[in-house]
C-alpha cells in the first residue's frame, strides 16, 4: 500500500503526458491529405479545400473557387504522376496549421507548403503551394 501511494504520483504523469500527446497527434494535419498526394487523387484533395483557396503551382497563382482549384490539381496530377509523398515538417498554433512536404513525381520533385485553419472543428486548406523543388 506504502508503495502504491509513492507510485501514483508518476503514474498520473505519465498517464497526463501520454494523454497530450495523442491530443497533439489529432492537431496535425489529417493523414489523408498525404495520401492523396501520394495517389493523386485530386478528389480526395479538394475534401479538404476551403470555398476558396490560395493555389500556387509552379509559376501559376491566384485565388480559386475548390471547384476550380480541384480541376488545377487534376491537371497537375495527369502531367507530374505521384511516386511518393511525406510530410517533412509540421507546425502551428492554435486553429492554423502548416505543413511541408516532399512530392516525387514521375517529372520530377516538388515541395508542398500547406496551410489549415479549423472550422467547426474540422481541418480546411486555405492555402496550397506546389513548388519546383532546388536540390
């Protein structure tokens, strides 16, 4: 009993700190957007979209409805074919979230630069760039 009362105290730290950080995965950008990258699905992309969103891909950048912005993507999917993509980095504070990653393509590699805010509790993308990527 003597020990059991000398053991809760770090039992209830290690339970609080395994607790944060499942919270802290669930703040990260959500999987499937890696996975349609990966796939290129831009379908699978455009769930994600805000009704509208800041698209730069390669040397082409505006301010796009997701219906139009979805119609871009595809069209860069069907030139640039995905072999891989992973996320490098991820940060954030609060309800915007940010993450670079790596596309290899069958023409090429490029960084991905994303930008989410939540709304109602779910993740939308405001902001997506699609650069060459200088090795």
């Amino acid at each position: 009993m003597k020990t059991l009362k000398k053991a809760l105290p770090l039992i209830i730290i290690f339970s609080f700190i395994f607790n944060l950080g499942a919270f802290t995965y669930n703040q990260e950008i959500p999987r499937d957007i890696a996975i349609a990258f990966k796939v290129g699905s831009a379908e699978e992309l455009a769930r994600y979209f805000n009704n509208t969103i800041e698209l730069a891909i390669l040397d082409k950048e505006d301010v796009y409805s997701k219906i139009q912005a979805q119609q871009i993507i595809d069209n860069f999917f069907t030139d640039h074919y995905p072999k891989s993509f992973e996320f490098i980095h991820q940060g954030g504070k609060g309800e915007s979230k940010f993450a670079i990653g790596k596309l290899v393509t069958f023409n090429g590699t490029f960084r991905v630069t994303i930008l989410t805010k939540l709304e109602n509790d779910k993740p939308f993308i405001h902001q997506l760039r699609i650069e060459t990527e200088n090795d």
